[in-house]
C-alpha cells in the first residue's frame, strides 16, 4: 500500500483542500491565489495534491496548457509546470516529485500535448533543473540571468522556447516599478509593504498588475513571469522579497537615502 496519494484540486473542493502553500484563507496571499484561481481552472489549470496517509498535504505540482501559461515562455501545445514543491523533511516519503511529474506526463500524453515544459533557475526561490533531469527532461533553451527551459516530449519533435526580446522589455521600464500577478500567493506581501518602504526614502513605486497571462509573457522581462522589480532598463529581483531586501537595494544598489 503505497504511504501517499495524489488528488486533483477542482473548483468544487479547493476551498476545502486548498493550495497547499498557503493554508490561512484569511492571509491576503491565500485570498488573492483562490481569486486567481476562479478563472484558471476553466482554462485547463491543474493542481494535484500528495495527501499522505493521515491524511496530510505533503506536496504539490501546479501546471496548465501553455497557451494559459504564466511562465514568459512560448509553449503552445504543452502543459507548462508553474510550481512543484514537496515537503520532503517533514514527510519523508520516497518518490514523491516523480510521482507528480509522472503524472503529469501522463496528462500530456492523454491530452495529445507535445510535452511537459518547466522553467528552472540556477538562482533562489525557483527549482534547480536536477529534480527534472532525474524524470527525464533535458534542457532546450537559456535566457538571462540564470533560467533554463527544460521539456519533456511526448511526440519527439520540440518546439518549446523563451522569446528573444527582454533588453527590448526592459527599456520601457524607467520608473521604479513591481510588476506582478497573482499567481503565487506570497508576492501579496511584497504587493502591500514595498510601496510605503520605497515613499520612506523619497521614491514612488509604481505597481503594475497583469491581470491575464498573455499580458504576463508579453510584457514580463523574466521568466518567471509572476514578479519583477525594475528601475532605469534594469532588474533588481525577479523573486517576492522582503523589505530587508528592498530597503538594501535602495541603498546600495541605487544610492537612496531614507528620509529623516
């Protein structure tokens, strides 16, 4: 008897089993996430949850065709993998990532998509590449500063790739600006503290949501896709941060003084 299994969250049980990152329906990550979703799983999102056999969430995999994708990567035909996290150190079950990529692939397959396509980074808060490998995805393309896209073909021929165009992305962004979504539940922290840090020393910070996914892999210049900081054609974080983080960035990354 296997020691987990794996449950698709739906528009009909995910206010009772929810997301797994976020467990508080009443933290404001949790509220904008489950907003999000209302709209998502009409397009084809999927999220399957590893319930252990007490009963506990002890991972996850979110992923949705890459025509919906929030990954600024061009994947038609795919399922694009936004997030796979498992609690490995306090449920220590064997074979739990493969279990969710396995199926997953096996969606694709179903599905008659070309493939599965991931985007990893050799930087924080993203997965490293290596998880990926071991289930058989292989590198297809790089983009700055550390991402890769990696796929796995159901049909054989590859057509997943990053666009070419994120210098051109970038000259467009000369004020302070957090561009964001809601797909990840912990950049409403960033969303609701930075802009009162930013007025502390003398700078607006201007938000700039994108309400729907093809805006994000157009407009994003990373690809990430869900946050980016940038000031003057340039990127500070391409992550949520705290702000410890941002206040540093201020200071010695632009030269900001707080006021007295």
């Amino acid at each position: 008897m296997s020691d987990f299994q794996l449950v698709t969250v739906n528009e009909s049980n995910v206010d009772e089993l929810g997301f797994f990152c976020v467990q508080n329906k009443k933290h404001p990550g949790y509220i904008a996430k489950r907003r999000w979703l209302r709209d998502r799983f009409s397009e084809g999102l999927r999220i399957k949850l590893i319930r252990t056999a007490e009963e506990k969430t002890a991972g996850f995999l979110e992923y949705i065709p890459g025509e919906y994708t929030w990954r600024v990567v061009e994947a038609e035909d795919y399922f694009v993998i936004h997030c796979l996290w498992v609690a490995s150190k306090k449920f220590p079950l064997k074979g739990m990532a493969a279990a969710l990529l396995e199926d997953c692939f096996n969606d694709a397959k179903a599905q008659k998509r070309k493939g599965v396509a991931v985007i990893t980074s050799d930087g924080p808060w993203m997965a490293t590449r290596k998880v990926y490998e071991k289930y058989g995805f292989e590198e297809v393309d790089q983009a700055p500063p550390t991402f890769q896209l990696l796929t796995k073909e159901v049909s054989g021929i590859r057509s997943a790739n990053f666009p070419n165009n994120w210098e051109q992305r970038l000259r467009s962004l000369q004020e302070l600006t957090l561009l964001y979504t809601d797909q990840c539940p912990y950049i409403s922290k960033a969303v609701g503290e930075l802009p009162a840090v930013a007025k502390a020393f003398g700078v607006d910070l201007k938000l700039q949501e994108l309400e729907n996914a093809a805006d994000a892999r157009q407009l994003m210049p990373t690809p990430y896709g869900t946050i980016c900081l940038a000031y003057q054609g340039r990127i500070l974080a391409d992550h949520p941060i705290s702000t410890t983080r941002f206040k540093n960035i201020l200071r010695k990354d632009l030269g900001f003084r707080e006021k007295k």
